[in-house]
C-alpha cells in the first residue's frame, strides 16, 4: 500500500465533466416512493430491467472498481470533510453497506436480505445489481449527509458518482425501472428502520442527559488544576477549539460526544439496548487499594512514551514485523517473526529513528492519513488488501467470486463490526466515563510527589518520581546550565521529560522533548484539538481496529497481509503535527492483528490514552469482530435465523 492523496471523487467529477457525461441525479424531494415496513419485508419485483442511462453514456469510473466500491469511497470523502465522530460514521458506513447487501442479493439465489428481503428477476442481472445497489446508496448518503460539514461538496459526490454510473433523473420520474425502484426502496427502508434506533439522529446525535462530574481543565492555565473525581472524564477548554480535521469548533469547552451510544442497536451484539452491551469490566482506580499504584504507573508510561518523541535524539529501532508484532490478545507480549509466514524467508530489517516512529504511528493511525475516522480508515486498508489479492475467495477457500460479490459481503461484515465496536466501546466509555492521561497527569502533578514523604513537594497523591523522566525543581537542578535551568522561576514543583508542544510553524519546526512542568504537559497533539471529546476507557481506536482485523481474517481466511506484509508509507516531512520526519518511513505489519496492535500502542505514543484503555479496547473489538464475522455469514448462506 502506499500513501495516496488525491480525492478519488474529484477525479470521478473531473472525468465526468470532461467527457459531458450524463446529468447528475436529482432526489425526490418528499421522498414519496412507498417504503417497505422496516420488519424484513418481503416482496417480489418481476420484470426486465435494463441499466438505467442517458443515451450514449459510458461508466466514467475506475474500471477496476466495483459500483459497491464507488459508493464506499464516495461515503470516505463524506467523512473526511465532516465533523469526525466516528460513531456516527461507522453507524453510517454499516447502514450502507447493509442497503448495498440487500440490493445486491435481491437478485441472488442464496443470500438473505438484512433489512427489506426483496427478489428482483433481470434479464441482465449485472445492471440491474448496479442500478439497485446504486438507488439505494444515493437515497441513504443525501439523507445522511444533508446536513453534515462539507455537505455541498458531499452531494456533488453523489451527484458524480450517480453520472458516471450513467444514472439520470428519468431515472426519478413517476414510473421507475424496476431496478431503481428496488433500489430507493431499499435505501428509504433503511432509513425508516434506523431512525429510532437509539443514536437520537434527529436531534443531532447529542445526548443532553450527560454531565460531566469535572469542571473543565481550561488549557490557558498553567497552575494545579481541580477535579472533583479524578478518575472521571474531564472535559477541555480552548482559547481556540477546532476537531482532529480542522474544523473550528463554535464552542471552546468540550461536549462527550457520543456518551448516549451504547444503547445504539447493533449488528451482531447482544439484543436487549443496554447501555453497556459488552462489560469489559472497571479500569483501575485512583485510591482504590488494589489498583491505585497501577493508575499512577500508567499516566507515568504516558509521560514515557511522550519523552521518546524527540528527532535529536538517533537511537534507532528495527520497526520490521521481524522486531513488532505477534502479540496474544490484550496484551503488548509480542517480539515479531522469525520468518515471513507466508513466504518462508526472513523479513528484512528496517531501522529507523524511534522518535520518527513514534510521531508516525501517533499521526497515522489517528484518524487515518486522511481524516477518515478509525472505521473508514480500516475501509481503506480493506480496499487496498482487496486490490492486491489475486484471488477472491469467501472465507479463503470457497469458490472465487467476482468483485461485487466480494465488496458486498467484506462491506456488511466489516462494517457491522465497526459498528458493534462502536456501541461496546462507547458504552464503556458512558458507563465508566474514565479519565485522559491529560487530567492525571496535570492533577496528580499539581499536587507534588508521591514517592518520596521526605522530599520537597510531597504530597500521598501526587506523580511517582522517576529518575530522568519525573523530578522536582530544585535549586541545584535549575542552576544555570544544569537539566532543569529553563525551569529556574519554579522550584518545588513537579516537572516532567515530555514532548514540549506543538511548535507555532509546523511545517518548519519540532516541539521537541524537554523539561516542562506537569501542569502544562500536553499530548503529542495539535493545539486546538489535544484530546478527543469523550471518556478514555476503552480505547475506540483499539475496539474499531480489532473488530476490523477479525473480520478481514474470516473473510480471507488468513491473519496475514497479501504476501505476509502489508505496509503504508509516511514520506519524508509528512508529518502534520511538526516537521518530520528526515527520512520516509514505512509502517509494516504481516498480520491484521499486528496492525490493529499499532493502531493501539499509537495513543499511547499520542497521549489519548492509558494501557488499561487500549489492551481492553482490543477484547470487546475481538467480540465485535468475530460475532459480526459469523452472522454475515448467516446472511451469505441466508441460515439466518
């Protein structure tokens, strides 16, 4: 894989308009087309369609591209100009690709439709599949990003995407072809079945029953800060807010996005709309006796991980699958490959900075190189292993499909997981509403040391000292020339070896690592945005990333990449958070475990989370991911019960 930046979509409207393509789609607007009832209708459309189209049109997109993938890709530009949440995201990305699911086997012998059962009869299977698949999805992306940021140019995706499949507004008047009328059905029964389905889309997406039981951390501040329960979420406030894609927020202090989600119904989870589907159980505690010293160690490793992300500093580690990777789920217990499993030969070393690979894998798998959010993010890495199969096989030994077939199917199964992952990970987090290493660390270093009742600064609940990483100021310490002289104003208070800020020119210049106070420690993060808007435990990143790596193993039966590799590469000076790094450097991973693991680890390299988020993360996205892996399959054989 390697790294792309152009938008699929403008290419797609770009060649339409060159061409003088077909006249883009224009909804209905009352949306007057009869809607199955959302309970597994079952209904039955004969007739002959043919591929709706303008006369002398011909399919402007990627021939290699399947009309399910169209549509995939036009829902990723979607999300990479809208507000990031990726609940809502993922929740749209199952939705489609369920619609697509059903369109697709309405005209099939074996499968079973998700939400509406329909059988079409065709005398060109083909068209109609691309007319219905293509109905449903246009019907389901203008109703969900209507109004979502960027929705001008969401909706001249669809319209491009609708040309280029040579779909025109004959297609919409009174009487449709059978095969577009399917397909509206589909996509407006969707709908209808899913808008009370517990995300409250019609108000936003916004829960107002939450309240936060901390006071904001205002991040314009540099003293001790205040926390009525510090192992709760506190929200933050900016001097100036935007999101992870730079959109600027109109308020400056946080909303828990998403704390009402885990009682969003679901693909495969438990049934029953608790709020809480998959208990990964209680995350340690401050001031409880069994798990209080493990706390404070955690929001010590974060300070570790923050201290390696220095680019003076030339210690460089192999980041080949020969060194990374192998884990056991829910744990970090792996030391890489002997051999290539697939090839037999060894992996070939790639030694590179540990401050590159560090900042790399914090940007990277962040929201995706572009800001897709952790579930399109893994959609993209989907499409690509899928592009460079040479063979598409169903669960890895049935026959070979052809590449609708096989978008469908991978589509409702790993979007279903992502969905699931969504809901148990967002139910953790309402339910534990667990605190960002941001707030332990500031709150616990406001108050002083705890390791050490004779030391300056002591305080029983405050930062463990460690040697070289937390210390307090001291006289001697601050004399000029020595570690903590730039700190000289502040003697007796706790500072910490940590990642010093985001610099003010980050296309020229790096924070780098230094003593700063830990009061003022931030994440490797940008400015406005420091720390996502919703409580840490567990990790979505970690669940989305699990669930996603089950369902690619079931799918192409085998935990490994194409070839026993798979790798993105970050070019030289192709970080965005600072300037960085020197060289490129290429991520590389022989499992879809190993890759969900790094997706993992990399918050912590960001400071968005603790340990304890990200290895329990990783266990509800396992049972997301193999519970979605085996009801698509019900789906595929329609053993559904």
């Amino acid at each position: 894989m390697s790294r792309q930046t152009s938008s699929a979509f403008a290419v797609i409207l770009a060649t339409v308009l060159a061409l003088g393509g077909c006249t883009a789609e224009q909804e209905i607007a009352d949306g007057s087309t009869p809607a199955p009832s959302p309970d597994s209708v079952t209904a039955t459309v004969t007739a002959t369609p043919q591929p709706s189209t303008s006369e002398g049109c011909d399919r402007t997109t990627d021939p290699s591209w399947s009309v399910a993938r169209v549509w995939n890709e036009v829902a990723l530009e979607a999300i990479r100009r809208d507000f990031p949440a990726p609940t809502v995201h993922a929740r749209n990305l199952f939705h489609l690709s369920a619609a697509m699911w059903d369109a697709w086997v309405a005209y099939d012998e074996t499968g079973a439709g998700y939400y509406v059962d329909l059988d079409g009869t065709a005398d060109d299977v083909a068209a109609a599949r691309e007319a219905a698949i293509s109905h449903a999805a246009s019907r389901i992306l203008r109703h969900r990003y209507a109004d979502s940021f960027g929705a001008e140019e969401t909706l001249a995706d669809v319209d491009a995407a609708m040309a280029a499949l040579c779909h025109t507004p004959s297609d919409l008047e009174a009487t449709l072809e059978p095969a577009a009328e399917l397909g509206r059905r589909i996509g407006q029964a969707v709908i209808d079945a899913t808008v009370d389905d517990g995300a409250r889309e019609a108000d936003g997406y916004l829960d107002d029953s939450y309240t936060p039981a901390n006071d904001p951390l205002d991040l314009r501040g540099t003293g001790p800060i205040e926390m009525a329960d510090p192992n709760r979420w506190q929200p933050l406030a900016f001097d100036v807010a935007a999101t992870q894609n730079q959109i600027p927020l109109e308020t400056n202090a946080q909303t828990f996005v998403g704390s009402h989600w885990g009682d969003v119904e679901g693909f495969a989870l438990p049934d029953g709309g608790a709020a809480l589907p998959l208990d990964p159980g209680p995350p340690p505690y401050f001031g409880d006796p069994d798990t209080d010293a493990e706390f404070r160690e955690a929001a010590v490793e974060v300070i570790r991980y923050s201290s390696l992300l220095d680019p003076a500093d030339t210690e460089a580690i192999d980041i080949s699958p020969a060194s990374i990777g192998d884990n056991t789920l829910g744990a970090n217990d792996g030391d890489g490959y002997d051999l290539n499993p697939v090839t037999g030969e060894p992996y070939e070393p790639q030694d590179v900075p540990l401050a590159d690979f560090g900042r790399v894998v914090a940007e990277y798998w962040a929201d995706g190189p572009k800001s897709e959010t952790p579930p399109g993010h893994w959609n993209t890495l989907a499409n690509n292993v899928s592009d460079t199969l040479p063979e598409l096989r169903v669960g890895g030994d049935g026959p070979v499909v052809d590449r609708l077939e096989w978008d469908v199917k991978l589509y409702l199964a790993l979007n279903g997981a992502t969905h699931d992952a969504a809901i148990a990970a967002w139910g953790a987090k309402g339910h534990y509403d667990y605190v960002r290493p941001i707030s332990m660390i500031r709150w616990m270093g406001g108050l002083g040391q705890s390791s050490d009742p004779d030391g300056p600064s002591y305080h029983p609940d405050g930062l463990p000292l460690v040697e070289g990483l937390v210390e307090v100021v001291t006289d001697a310490s601050s004399a000029q020339g020595e570690r903590h002289e730039r700190l000289a104003d502040h003697v007796g208070e706790v500072t910490v070896r940590s990642w010093d800020a985001y610099p003010r020119n980050p296309e020229a210049d790096v924070g780098g690592v230094d003593w700063i106070l830990a009061t003022e420690w931030v994440p490797y993060q940008r400015a406005t945005f420091v720390t996502p808007a919703f409580a840490g435990y567990v990790s979505g990143h970690s669940a989305f990333s699990r669930a996603a790596a089950e369902v690619m193993t079931g799918i192409t039966g085998s935990p490994w990449f194409p070839d026993g590799l798979g790798s993105w590469t970050v070019d030289a000076e192709g970080l965005e958070f600072e300037a960085g790094p020197a060289e490129p450097v290429v991520l590389q991973w022989a499992s879809y475990y190993d890759a969900a693991d790094q997706a993992g680890i990399s918050r912590l390299y960001g400071g968005i989370h603790v340990r304890a988020d990200d290895l329990a993360g990783r266990v509800v996205g396992s049972t997301c991911g193999q519970g979605a892996w085996s009801l698509a399959q019900d789906y595929f054989d329609a053993s559904v019960a």
